[in-house]
C-alpha cells in the first residue's frame, strides 16, 4: 500500500534552520520520492517503508534538540504526481 505523508518539523529554538536542513538531507538519502516546499516536506512510498524510515528520522531530530514539534498529514495512495486542474 503506498503513502504519501506530508511533514513539518518545528524545533522550539533559535537554531532552527540546521536541524530542519539535516532532516531534510537524511530523508533525501532515502530510496522514496521526497519533495521539498518552504513550508514542509512530502515523502511518497510504500506504507511500512516510509513509516519505518520515518520513525528512525524523527527520533534522531528529536535526540538533537530539546524541544521540538513534528506535525504530519497521511493520505493512502501515491499523491506525488498530483497536479491542480484550476
């Protein structure tokens, strides 16, 4: 079954930049299709694979800083080559 989630993560911190660049890079390093916007990150893939990448990545953010937020948005299906018809 495939996946697309959408992610924001939020450090609480005036160092904000460089985490939010590290994950980005790590999920980049993964086999999925990963897609970047200025206000969150898309990863498409199959379920149990994106979730399992997924988990390990939000732990290693969360390990590095003291507080910080993840907000994520998950639709069942491969989203990736959605274009607007408007």
């Amino acid at each position: 079954m495939d996946v697309s989630v959408e992610l924001t993560l939020m450090p609480l911190s005036d160092d904000f930049e460089n985490p939010i660049k590290d994950f980005i890079k790590r999920l980049r390093q993964s086999p999925f299709t990963v897609m970047e916007n200025p206000l969150s990150t898309q990863v498409y893939g199959e379920y149990r694979a994106v979730m399992d990448l997924l988990s390990t990545e939000i732990e290693t953010a969360f390990a590095g800083q003291d507080h910080i937020v993840v907000n994520l948005k998950m639709v069942k299906s491969d989203r990736s080559g959605y274009e607007p018809s408007f």
